[in-house]
C-alpha cells in the first residue's frame, strides 16, 4: 500500500511558476515510477509527465515540454513537477500516481491505468 500526499498548487498569473510536490509513503520500496496527470473541468484526465524509480526515464507530454520538468528525491520518496511560464490552459486540478513495478514489458506511463495509487489532487489555477 502506498499513500499519496501532494502539495503546491495555488492561484498564479500567467507566466508564473509553481512547483508541485508528492510525498510518497508505505510500501514505496515496490514502486517502479511516479507520475503526473491533470484535470480541467468537463474534459479527461491528461498525463502530464512520469519518472521511473531507478533509472529516472523522464516523459512528457507535448503540450509542457521545454516549460515542465520533473524530477525525484529517492531518498526523500518524493517526486516533483516544476513548472514554468504557466499558462491558463494550465489550469486544472493535478495528481500524482504511483506504479508498482510492472510484469510486462510494455510500459508507457502515459496511462492512467499503468497506475495502482492516486493522491487527492491539488488545484493549479492560472490567470490571465
């Protein structure tokens, strides 16, 4: 079992940065990576970006690259999504998850059902 707590999120202006953080807890000794996705109301949840544990193999989705980057303190069981020159179609409520390590091979991080463990969300919310 493995428990999620986020924190971070807040009413910014566009341009803003904001950096987001996950403490992981419990069995964390079994998890194989971290990831974040976010939803805007009246729209599906989107990924965002994801780490591996071990090896920290970093994806993003298109829409952040060069503007987010994520990042892991191993020691610390947490993992972090700085975000900069945050735009309003930022806005959105952001979770992280947590992936046990997988039997198959095939392994995208993009899917929220790769996914065994949810925080509650925090809420990003960018002005213009």
């Amino acid at each position: 079992q493995v428990q999620l707590v986020e924190s971070g999120g807040g009413l910014v202006q566009a341009g803003a940065s904001l950096r987001l953080s996950c403490a992981a807890s419990g069995r964390t000794y079994n998890m194989y990576a971290m990831g974040w996705f976010r939803q805007a109301p009246g729209k599906e949840r989107e990924f965002v970006a994801s780490i591996t544990w071990t090896l920290a193999d970093i994806r993003y989705t298109d829409s952040v690259k060069g503007r987010f980057a994520v990042s892991r303190d191993s020691a610390r069981n947490t993992v972090a999504l700085q975000m900069n020159s945050l735009k309003p179609e930022d806005t959105a409520v952001y979770y992280c998850a947590a992936a046990d390590r997988p039997y198959a091979s095939r392994w995208s991080g993009s899917l929220p059902s790769e996914y065994n463990y949810w925080g509650q969300g925090t809420q990003v919310t960018v002005s213009s």
